[in-house]
C-alpha cells in the first residue's frame, strides 16, 4: 500500500513570495489533514477536510493560508504572502474517516524556509 | 481544550536498559491517547492508543504505554532499548473541543540510544 505522498521536500522562498504545497494521501481515505511543525514544536492542525469539505480549519491563518481538495483526493496548501514565522514543516496526513482520527498515516512533510 | 506535557526535551538510554517516556494529561472527560514516533525526515508513524479497557497498552516495535488515571499519566515504555529507537516521539490526546476530533500533540521527547 503507497503512503502519503507529499512535495516538495524542501523549498526555499524569500519573504512575501508564494508557495504551494502538494499532497496525495493514502487511497480510499476519506479524511485529510495538514499540519504544521516547527522546530521543537508539535504538529500543529491547520486545516481538516472530510472527502473536498472543510471539517475544521479554526486554525489557519486565512488571511495568507488557503488549502483545497477539489476532487477529494489530492490536496494543495497555499502561503501566500509568506512570513519568516512560517518557516516550518508541513506535514500531511490521512485516515480512513473521521471516526478513525486517532489513526493517522503521515508524509514525509515539506521543509520550508523563508528567508 | 485537552492537552498533553511532555515534561523532558532529551531522553538518553543505553542500549537494552528500559526506556520511558513521559507525558501526562490534561482534559475533561475521558481521555484519548496516543503516541507516535517521527525518524529523521520521516513522516510521524502511530505507535499505539489508549481509548479504554486494560491500563497497559501495547504497540509497535515492542513499545508499550502505562495509563494511570490517578496520576494522569500516559508514559511510554520499552524493556529494552535498541540503537534503532533513536528517534522524536510524541504524546497527543484527542481534542473535542472545538466539535472536531483533532489531535492535540506535545511538543515531543527526542530519545537517544546509546550504543
């Protein structure tokens, strides 16, 4: 069975520049999440979606952060303009359904610097 | 909101002596568990889960977990530790707080297994 797939791996902007991040989760999931993970910190939720609807995204800055999962598959995380402050990992993770939370299958992430 | 301390930054252990992690809890209700453990590069990985029944858990790669509800405490533990152990580990409780199942994880324990 594939994992999560996720990239880049590692991407390097300048401040106010844009990115955008790519993930592809484990087939058949139906719950997707997007994490952010910085240096000596948890993973942080930033945004949840159940098939291409938003569950919780209580916690994304939306005034830079956008994220969608158009066809219930695959996903894109979008900064826009970035901040030094989200230098951090990006992770992505997926699990069968929302009742199956606790049981998340996780990428690699994606490494973010912004200089 | 519920949440989970993980008291130490750097757990370090000598190869086969017994390892423990911390993490105690914080919720109202009865609590979620979970660990998972983060390689270098890697996505985190579900190790096990306390949802109810028997206090000791047991999961992955010989890894156990000891529920104590009178201490609120969740700790991780394995008899005897190898080399390969040698990775970030979390502690996260499932957060109903805001009508969601999110996980809420600490900030994480990196282990060092001495060889």
């Amino acid at each position: 069975e594939a994992g999560v797939a996720q990239s880049p791996r590692y991407k390097i902007i300048e401040k106010r520049q844009s990115v955008a991040f790519w993930c592809n989760p484990i087939s058949g999931h139906a719950t997707l999440y997007w994490y952010q993970q910085i240096l000596g910190q948890g993973p942080k939720l930033l945004i949840q979606f159940q098939n291409n609807g938003v569950v919780d995204d209580s916690q994304l800055p939306k005034d830079r952060f956008s994220a969608e999962r158009l066809k219930g598959v695959d996903s894109t995380l979008k900064i826009q303009p970035a901040k030094l402050e989200d230098s951090a990992v990006y992770l992505c993770a997926s699990s069968l359904n929302r009742d199956r939370s606790y049981e998340q299958y996780f990428g690699p992430g994606t490494r973010l610097t912004v200089t | 909101a519920q949440s989970v301390a993980q008291p130490e930054d750097q757990v370090n252990v000598a190869e086969g002596n017994p390892l423990t992690v911390k993490c105690t809890y914080s919720v109202s209700g009865n609590p979620y568990l979970f660990w998972y453990v983060q390689y270098p590069n890697r996505g985190l990985q579900f190790l096990l889960k306390y949802i109810t029944g028997d206090n000791l858990v047991k999961g992955s790669y010989g890894f156990e977990a000891e529920f104590n509800k009178s201490q609120t405490s969740f700790h991780l533990k394995k008899p005897s530790a190898l080399v390969s152990d040698s990775a970030l580990y979390f502690c996260a409780v499932r957060d109903s707080s805001y009508g969601n199942n999110r996980l809420a994880f600490g900030k994480g324990n990196q282990v060092v297994v001495i060889p």
